[in-house]
C-alpha cells in the first residue's frame, strides 16, 4: 500500500514537510504554471530554502499530468534526480525530496465522510516530524476544510504544546480552494519561527497573540465573529425550546433534552463571554456595545427571547 510504503522510505527527517492533497497541476505550459498556482513546489515552501524539505503530493489526476511533472521538474529544477516505484514518482537530492502519489488521500469532516479513511496516515506523518522537532504543513487544494481533521490529529497527539508550534494544516486559515492563490497567501510564523495556530489555541492563547501580526489579527476576528453567532444561534434554540418543554434542536455534549433553560442559558453566556473579550481586544466592541452585551447577559430573562436573539446578534 502506498501510505506504508511512504511512511518506510521517508524515514530520514527533514526539516520541512509540505504534504499537498489535490495538488496535479492543470497548466498547459510551464509559463502559465506561475507562483500563484504553483502548487508543486509552493511559494511558502520556497521560502524554506536553507532547510532540507520533502514534498508529498496526493492526487488522483497526476496520471494525466505526469509529463507535465517531469517537464516542470526537469526545467525548474534540474539537479534532482528523478526515479519511479511501484508506488510514487520522487525526484530527490540531499536537500529537498518531492513524492507525487497517483493517489488520493482521504479524511472526514462534517461535510464530508469518506469510505476510505486515511487520517491515520495524518497522524503517523506528524508522529514522525516531530519526533525530530520538525515543521509539517498540510494543505488541501481539493476544496475540503482541514479543520475537523486538524483537530482531532492535534488531539490525539502527546505533546500538544509542541504540535501547536510544528504543525500547520492549512496556510489559508479557512479559505483553501483549488483556487487559492500561493502569493497571497503563506504559514504565519512567530518570532521563534513556530506556526502561529490560532485554531488550536486556548482563548488566552488567543489574547496573547493579538497585536503580533495583523494578518493573524484579522484572521482571528474573522473567526471569532462567525463563532460569536455560531454559539448564540446554535444555543439559544435549545435554550427556546426547553423553555416550551420541548427537546433540543441540537447536541450538545455539556447539556441534553433534560437540562433546564437556565443551565442551558448559563452555558450559552460563558461561551459568549469567551468570544466577546477576544473580540473586545481586537476592537470589535466600543464602550456602548459593551454595556449592551453586559446588560443583555445580565437581564436576558427581562426581554422577549427573540428581541433579545436579535439585539446580541447586532452587537458584531
């Protein structure tokens, strides 16, 4: 199987991985396979010249660009030597690997579940960088979301603290399409040269980090506001619906159909209140909107529970 196969032969650790999932490239031409689609050897991948790097690619739809490889390869970069297996194309030199997999590699997230599950492979991969204390990048250009799966490779792993700073799935932050564009976007480093992995911090992780780049800053305020309506929209109509006796529209590990409405209530405004002082350093709140939000925490039971839905979802 080529995932075993790949995990015995990239044994010797290199200092930057980039693994790429529906990364074949569509150009016709070398000229118009430029750095904003280069996903082959990307741009943020360059940047990591003084390093030694291996790049794996999967996808499918390499059997029909292949030649358009070895061409790129032969043309961008001359000095690697090319060689095939049963399993993977791999151009090679002391200082930088690249494997192309005709292959595709499968996870699953919300929108998506996959008979075939290869995630363990996800997680053997950033077992073996960093027990070296390597970086890993992970970017999927095939439109699927890396979140989930992010988060629960991170969960699974046993040393949380240094995953945060090594690896990184997905350089958009969100926003990785077939269409994302490598110029604009690349990993956001900290001033040690670790991933800033703001998904993956706690919220006074998250306050610390504020200030430091002012993409990350929008990045996280971007976040932060769809998550400040996602947990009151989500929340409150269980909360209205336990008023009226009747079950929850959604789970809900920390509460269930036998909860009261004021745990539930209760559990709604921590939540909120975690979001709302993140938000509150980025100035997402003036002075104004933060005696309303405090005021509409405080006497929520005060105010039709649909004005009240309305006036918190106005605030961001």
């Amino acid at each position: 199987m080529a995932f075993d196969n790949i995990l015995q032969n990239v044994t010797t650790p290199m200092e930057f991985t980039y693994l790429g999932i529906g990364s074949a490239p569509h150009a016709k031409s070398i000229d118009e396979f430029d750095d904003v689609w280069d996903q082959l050897v990307p741009v943020f991948v360059r940047d990591q010249a003084a390093k030694t790097r291996r790049i794996i690619h999967f996808d499918p739809t390499f059997s029909h660009s292949i030649e358009f490889v070895k061409i790129y390869f032969a043309t961008k970069y001359p000095e690697l030597t090319y060689s095939k297996s049963e399993f993977y194309h791999l151009w090679s030199s002391p200082r930088l690997e690249v494997l192309v997999v005709e292959n595709y590699l499968q996870y699953k997230n919300k929108f998506y579940e996959s008979d075939a599950d290869d995630e363990w492979f996800l997680q053997a991969l950033c077992v073996s960088v960093l027990r070296h204390s390597m970086r890993l990048v992970v970017q999927d250009f095939s439109g699927r979301d890396l979140a989930d799966v992010f988060k629960r490779v991170y969960d699974n792993s046993s040393n949380k603290q240094l995953f945060k700073k090594k690896v990184l799935f997905d350089i958009t932050y969100g926003h990785a399409s077939c269409m994302t564009d490598l110029t604009k976007n690349r990993p956001i480093y900290d001033a040690s040269g670790n991933f800033m992995n703001f998904l993956l911090y706690t919220p006074s992780e998250v306050k610390a980090s504020i200030g430091k780049n002012a993409r990350l800053d929008e990045l996280i305020k971007e976040y932060y506001v769809k998550k400040f309506r996602e947990i009151l929209n989500l929340h409150h109509v269980n909360y209205r619906r336990r008023t009226k006796g009747e079950g929850c529209m959604y789970r809900c590990e920390f509460y269930d159909d036998t909860s009261t409405p004021q745990l539930i209530m209760g559990y709604l405004q921590n939540q909120l209140t975690d979001v709302f002082l993140i938000l509150k350093d980025l100035a997402v709140f003036t002075s104004e909107k933060e005696h309303q939000f405090r005021y509409l925490m405080k006497y929520y039971d005060q105010v039709n529970m649909y004005d009240w839905n309305t006036a918190v979802n106005r605030l961001v």
